[in-house]
C-alpha cells in the first residue's frame, strides 16, 4: 500500500509508535451501546473469526459464492428497530465483494438500504452511502443488526426527509463470518464500493451519482472509499465526501492522541486500543495479545470478541482500568504493518471533500484532523473545512448537518466547490461555527 508520507517522516512515525501506538492506535469511536452479547468469547486463537456469530442465518451464504464483486445475494425488510424512521423501505442486504487485506479472496459483506417515501425522481434518488463510526468487531455489533442510536438515526432520518435514498455497509467480517479488520482502509473502501455496484445494478431506483458521508472510522472509510475508487472502481460516479471526526494517523496526530489520553486514570477509550491490538493479531501471525497486555487487562482485551464498543467503555470503568495497568510493554514490532494498513493510498481526491472538525474532539483531536487537511490541501483535493467551537467528537456529526448538506446538495448537481484550503488574508486557521 502507498504510504502519504515521506521516508523520514516514516522511521520517525516508526519510532514515535514505539512509545504511543497503544494510545493512539485507537482513537476514534462513535461511543455508540449496544445489548450485552450473550455468546461466549473467543480464544486468542480464533484471530481469523474473532466476533462471528450471534446473528441471524440470513448473513451467512452458503451456496456457490460468485468471483464477481458487487453481486446482491439476498434482501430482506428490517424490522422496526433496524428501520429508518420516515423510510419506505429499510432493506437488510448481503452482497459479493473482495477481501480488503489480501485484495483477491471474494467475500460476502452485509448492509442496509433505506429509502425515501414518495415518488423517485425520473434518475432515481439521489443515493448517499453512509460509512459507520466504531462500534466493535462482532458480528452483533453490526449496524444492520443492531439497528442506529439515537444521534445516528436523527442525522440519518434528516437526509431521508430531504429526498436522498441511504446505502450503509457494515463493513468486511461485521455481521458476515471473518474478523472485521478494524481501522483498515482498503477492506472498508472495498465494502462500500461494492454496495454501492450491488445496490445500483439491482434495479434498486437510486441514481448514479453518488455521494460519500461519514463519521469518525466511518469518516476515514468514506475518504479511502473515494482514493480506492481510482483503481477499484473508476465506472462508479462519485461526487464528493463528507467527513467528521476523521482519524488520520501521523506522527504528529499520534503525539495529540497521546496529549489527550491519560496514562494514569481510568480511561473508557481503552477500548479502541484493545479494538487495534485485534487487527494486529490478524495479520500478523506471531502477535500474541498475552505479550502486550496485562493479566488484569487480558479478559477485557479478549472481551472485543463479544462486547460491543459502549459496553467495552463501561466495562473498563468498572474494572478501574488504567492505561499503565492495562500494558506489558508497546507492541511496536508488528505496528508498521498495521500502521500502513490504516493508511489512505493517497490524498490526491478528484471530488470534494467536506471536514467537519470539533474544537472539543477527544477521540479524534483537532490537531489530528487538521493535518488531513494539510495535507489533502497540499495533494491538490478541494478541502471545504469547518471548525464546530465547543462541539466533541460526536456532536460535531448533526452540527455540521446545516454546512453539510449545502455542500451535498451542489455536489450531487455537479456545481464548482472551490474549498477553502487557503485561509482567507490575515488568518492563519479556517473560520469557527
């Protein structure tokens, strides 16, 4: 995978790993609660099917899979708490598409597709793809299972009532059999890519134009959507991006990460380290998760098997856990690999893209999202940027709802989005909300 950055910035981002990667590996999550699962946790050997099962029968395809990629298998209605409010139709879908860590194994990937109520327009409703910010790696953790919180579904509903139809996958190995590789760009890109084939060839009456939005992981997920589209995908339409509480991950970023976490108060964002160190046990075959994290950590780090991304959080409360009482020692021999799993192929984006950034972000720090686009802007990508004063990582999503959708709205219609890379004179920062 290409790498943005320079070989010097890499030994230097290798060794700055070396010391923070369990704080920073992991920083971004949509705090989002789920049931307490009831299925037993896995072993630490079971890395290749960490978190499968719970669900129902429908995500798994036991016929003759197809090679090609974008392929709908089957579809059934939602239930209510799965729907949409406003929706007249909330579908659950499976579909064919590649596996995004080796780039050739087809897979089976599940989603859902929601849309509006009324008469479609003569090209179909407009069809935006929604990328999902962390919620665990089981399979009942999945979205299309679990249904949206309450955030999700006011800023999900509100593009509903404005006319466009909402495609959402769960991602690689979430829902479907296979361990979701958390935070890894190419098997998210590749998930979406391949919903957005299946649900357009499926008679579906959504248009061709398409418009990428996301949040947190699913912020990156709709960015690595629109970089693997080039070599993927190039047929598809895209039109443009939206993204808050992106995670971009930089030496400099790992730095603002490590700022914001304590090392020696209970943490609740432990969670998404132990949710990284689960894509460090996938593909690398010599991690052992008994070597970097303590006996009084090691069943909440074995827990991601079978806990969802707010119970994690709670739990970790209980059991007092500190970042200095979770650790052994930093895995940082297996950490380049995953480090460049996370990694965006480029930054050169022929659509706009719209970052939506919380001055109060924790999971996500400013300072993080602001060398994306530093260096998206560098890339030649036209960058529309806003700060949210006061705003957090997941308040940022609806605030930004009322810039956003003005962005869309002239994407979709193909008209010019200069962006604001350049600060207007006298300024050294984008304008405040």
């Amino acid at each position: 995978m290409a790498r943005c950055s320079s070989p010097a910035v890499w030994m230097l981002t290798r060794r700055i790993l070396a010391s923070v990667a369990a704080v920073g590996l992991a920083a971004c999550g949509t705090g989002e609660r789920h049931a307490d699962p009831l299925t037993p946790h896995a072993s630490v050997d079971d890395r290749h099917t960490l978190g499968d099962g719970g669900v129902s029968a429908f995500y798994r395809y036991d016929g003759v899979s197809p090679q090609t990629p974008g392929l709908l298998l089957r579809q059934e209605a939602l239930s209510p708490h799965q729907a949409l409010p406003g929706a007249s139709r909330s579908l659950r879908l499976l579909y064919t598409s590649t596996n995004g860590l080796d780039g050739k194994t087809g897979l089976t990937v599940s989603g859902t597709l929601h849309l509006p109520s009324g008469a479609p327009p003569e090209s179909g409703w407009p069809l935006l793809v929604w990328s999902h910010g962390t919620v665990g790696i089981a399979d009942i953790c999945a979205p299309s299972w679990t249904g949206y919180v309450p955030f999700h579904v006011t800023h999900l509903t509100e593009w509903l009532a404005q006319g466009y139809a909402i495609a959402a996958s769960d991602y690689q190995g979430l829902g479907t059999p296979g361990t979701h590789p958390y935070l890894a760009t190419r098997p998210a890109a590749y998930s979406n890519l391949d919903l957005i084939r299946a649900v357009q060839a499926a008679a579906f009456p959504v248009s061709q134009a398409v418009i990428l939005a996301g949040q947190s992981q699913g912020a990156g997920a709709a960015i690595a959507t629109a970089a693997y589209a080039r070599t993927y995908a190039p047929d598809l339409d895209l039109r443009g991006v939206v993204a808050t509480g992106v995670p971009f991950f930089t030496p400099q970023a790992l730095i603002a990460v490590q700022e914001a976490r304590p090392r020696d108060r209970v943490d609740p964002m432990l969670g998404y380290n132990f949710l990284a160190l689960s894509l460090l046990a996938l593909i690398d075959p010599e991690f052992r998760l008994e070597d970097y994290v303590s006996a009084e950590a090691l069943p909440l780090a074995r827990g991601v098997a079978s806990i969802c991304n707010r119970d994690m959080r709670a739990r970790i409360e209980e059991a007092g856990l500190t970042y200095e009482a979770s650790f052994r020692q930093s895995p940082s021999g297996p950490l380049e690999t995953a480090f460049e799993q996370m990694q965006f192929p480029t930054l050169s984006l022929n659509v706009p893209v719209f970052v939506g950034m919380g001055s109060g972000d924790r999971d996500t720090p400013l300072r993080m999202q602001a060398e994306l686009v530093r260096q998206a802007c560098a890339a030649g990508t036209r960058v529309e940027r806003h700060i949210y004063d006061g705003y957090d990582h997941l308040s940022t999503l609806n605030r930004s709802q009322a810039e956003s959708s003005p962005f869309i709205a002239r994407a979709f219609s193909g008209a010019a989005i200069p962006g604001n890379c350049a600060p207007p004179p006298g300024r050294s920062a984008p304008e405040s909300h």
